[in-house]
C-alpha cells in the first residue's frame, strides 16, 4: 500500500445530491474508516453508485460536504481509484491501459510494464498483456479494470457492482481479487446486489433506501439482526419499490 499518511477518514457531512427538483442523495452523515471493507446494499434507485461518485468525487453534492484526511498536503485524487460496472476500455492493448493509467499518475515509464503485466498476472490475465482489450471477454475486462485500479496502489478502492451479470468461476476470481487488495491494506467500498457475496466481503454495511442512510453497522449484526425495518425486509427478499415511507435518519443503526 501507498506509504503516504492515510486520506482516511472519509466523512460525509449532511450531503445530499439533487438533479433539478428532485433529491437522489437526501441528508447522509457518516465516517468511514481504514481497515474495513464498507459494502453498500439497497434496492435498484436507492442511490448506491451515486454515493460511490459523490465519495469519489465524480459528483459534487448539492448540499453538505465530503472530506478527506488532508493533514499530508496531497490531493486526495491520486490515492484513490474506482472500478465501474461497465469499464472503459482504451482502444489499445491490456498492458498498455494499465500503462496509460500509470503514466497519468506520474509513475517513470521504465516502472510501467513491469507494474502492468505484475497487476495482470496478480488477476490472471497474463497472457493478455498484448491482446486488444475490447476484444477480451466482459468478465476479463473487469478483471483487466481491476488490475488497472490496482496497479496503482489505491489507499481506497471503490468498486461499482464489480461481478454484476458474471458467472460463478468469474465471480470467485474477481472475489479473490478483491481480498488479496484489502489484505494488502487498500480500503474497499463495494456496491453489490449479491447478498451472499456482501456476507463473504463486508466488514461492516451501508443500507440505502430512496437516496437516505438507513443503517450502518458491522457486518454481522446488520446480516444477524437488522435494526431498520426496511433492511429486514430486504433481507428477507421483499420487494421495496412499493415502500413510499421515508424514515428518519433516527432509525438509522448504528456501529
């Protein structure tokens, strides 16, 4: 991991996110810490990636504001990286949109191939460090977008449903990925869909309805025994879209 002092804490201070007259992101207080993987859960149109771009600084929100750890006088940009649910891949080889992604981060060119086909290798795409990236398959591109992200040594990872519509081998790989980063000490905050794969990864869980924070805890004790009754229902497979109650960040768990 990046030797630097530590971006972290992110704290969000009553950030909201609105398009036109309509709230996305409504009142989220929070702290995020190191040394946790955060997964973020929810329906379709709670809000999941938009507080993934806000946190990452893709959006600005509105209202409230999202700060980083500034105490070592470095732009917080550059030790973070995010991985979309659908990545763009550079019309040019896989080695080289790792490479490209280092040479924007200033990383000398002689470091980069041997940085790019080390991140390859690490995701087990080795053999592709010359093949054209758009000709690779879904899943190698996420796994190619993966390693990019990874080249450059994130203090924090954020990933967007990162094994969305891919099968079980490729699911399992793009887990793996995703611990050996955490273990090296990289912050992961995941959106993700898959119940199953947030007990496996989550350290702690964000549950977001219709844009607002509805519970916060550690891992366990959300999956065990959530405190909103939203989340439980969740859990237990119900169907939210129907739900217009909109509750106070007063039934908001707690870690």
């Amino acid at each position: 991991m990046n030797n630097m002092a530590s971006i972290l804490p992110l704290t969000l201070k009553d950030v909201s996110f609105q398009v036109t007259d309509k709230r996305l992101i409504k009142d989220i207080n929070i702290t995020l810490e190191a040394n946790k993987s955060t997964i973020i859960l929810g329906p379709n149109g709670a809000g999941k990636s938009l507080f993934l771009r806000l946190c990452h600084g893709l959006l600005q929100p509105t209202e409230g504001k999202v700060q980083w750890n500034t105490t070592n006088d470095h732009d917080p940009k550059f030790f973070q990286s995010m991985v979309f649910q659908r990545p763009v891949m550079l019309r040019r080889s896989a080695g080289a949109n790792i490479e490209y992604a280092l040479k924007l981060h200033d990383i000398p060119k002689e470091q980069r191939e041997p940085i790019a086909r080390d991140a390859l290798k690490r995701m087990g795409l080795g053999r592709f460090y010359g093949h054209p990236a758009r000709v690779l398959s879904f899943g190698e591109q996420q796994r190619l977008a993966i390693a990019r992200a990874w080249a450059l040594n994130p203090q924090v990872l954020f990933l967007d449903e990162p094994s969305a519509s891919l099968d079980p081998a490729a699911t399992h790989s793009i887990e793996s990925a995703i611990e050996a980063i955490r273990d090296s000490g990289t912050k992961i905050i995941m959106t993700t869909h898959d119940l199953g794969q947030a007990k496996r990864l989550a350290d702690e869980v964000l549950f977001l309805h219709r844009g607002r924070l509805l519970e916060y805890a550690p891992a366990k004790e959300f999956f065990d025994h959530p405190k909103n009754d939203l989340a439980q229902a969740f859990l237990k497979g119900e169907l939210l879209w129907w739900k217009k109650k909109e509750l106070s960040p007063g039934h908001m768990g707690s870690t």
